[in-house]
C-alpha cells in the first residue's frame, strides 16, 4: 500500500490512478494525517455489477461509448424479450 501526501497526488494524478487501477491501494495523507484510502474498483461490491455491464457490451447486447447515458424515454423496450429497461435496472439494483 502507497501512502502520499496531497501534493504529490495532485502532481500526478494519472499515474497515481494507474496503479490503483493495476490494484495497488493508496492511502492519501494531509499534513501526515490520512484522509483517503482509494482502492481497485475490483475490491467494491459492485464489481459483479460492472463485469455484467461490460459482459453486456461484450456480446454485443449493450453499447456504451464511454460517456456519462445520455436519457431514454420511459418504458423503451430492451433487445430481449420486450421488457422495458428501466423495469431491468430497478430489479437489478443492489
């Protein structure tokens, strides 16, 4: 586990990110007194989730452009079998 000051994450964000993202963990100190942890998604509960989504868009059944969603009107009908996906997401939910 890292464990840097406020400055140098700031300097460098990216790279910092880099390695939590390659599953390193970081805690972020200001002034000696720790004041974040950041960690791989892969460590979070949603991570089920979000291996579902990019399975999804693995196969072909979802796209994503990488882009926050742009808003679909209520009640618009999935590729598979009619159900309308804001049923979908609200069973699916945690």
């Amino acid at each position: 586990m890292h464990r840097i000051g406020i400055r140098e994450f700031k300097s460098s964000t990216s790279a910092w990110l880099r390695k939590v993202q390659a599953g390193d963990e970081m805690t972020i100190t200001d002034r000696g007194e720790a004041i974040v942890r950041l960690t791989p998604i892969a460590a979070s509960p949603d991570c089920a989730n979000l291996a579902a989504l990019r399975e999804s868009v693995r196969r072909g059944e979802a796209t994503w452009s990488g882009r926050k969603p742009k808003a679909r009107p209520r009640g618009v009908a999935s590729r598979q079998g009619g159900e309308p996906i804001s049923d979908w997401v609200i069973r699916n939910r945690r």
